[in-house]
C-alpha cells in the first residue's frame, strides 16, 4: 500500500474509477446482448430500438473514456450491420 498522502489519494481515485468504469462496461454489455437477442427473435422494430439504446451508451462509454472510440464505433457498426441484416 501506499505510503504519501498523494499517493493514497491516487489509489483512492483509482478505486472510484475502476467501479465507475466496471459498472458502465457491465451496461454496455447488457445492451448489447439486448440487442443480438432481439436480433435472433427477428423482432425488427424491437431490434431498431434498443439499436438506438446501443449506439448511445457505446458513445457515452467512449466520451468517458471507458472504452477506446475506435473500439465503440467497431461495436455500433458490427451491431448496426446485425440489425440490418434482418430489416433486409
């Protein structure tokens, strides 16, 4: 553990962000599985909903910095191409 006070204060802050990120990465997750098991019911406007919820929270993920934005725009673009291969 850590000895000075900035460095207990950074292990402190690290902490608070790591359950930050945790919980905002187990959201993505989930509205992502959402979205590929609406997918695989075929359920077209279902899809097209929570498609949007998707898009959204990836992008707020990727403003925080929870994940890297290249990697939310190869998510939204994977599950945009999912959705739309039902709509077709």
């Amino acid at each position: 553990m850590a000895n000075h006070k900035s460095a207990l204060k950074r292990a402190r802050q690290n902490e608070l962000r790591r359950l930050r990120n945790k919980s905002v990465k187990t959201k993505t997750k989930n509205i992502v599985k959402d979205v590929r098991l609406s997918v695989s019911e075929s359920t077209k406007e279902d899809a097209l909903k929570k498609l949007d919820m998707a898009k959204s929270n990836i992008d707020r993920a990727a403003q925080k910095g929870v994940i890297h934005k290249k990697t939310a725009s190869r998510k939204i673009s994977r599950l945009s191409k999912l959705v739309n291969a039902i709509s077709a």
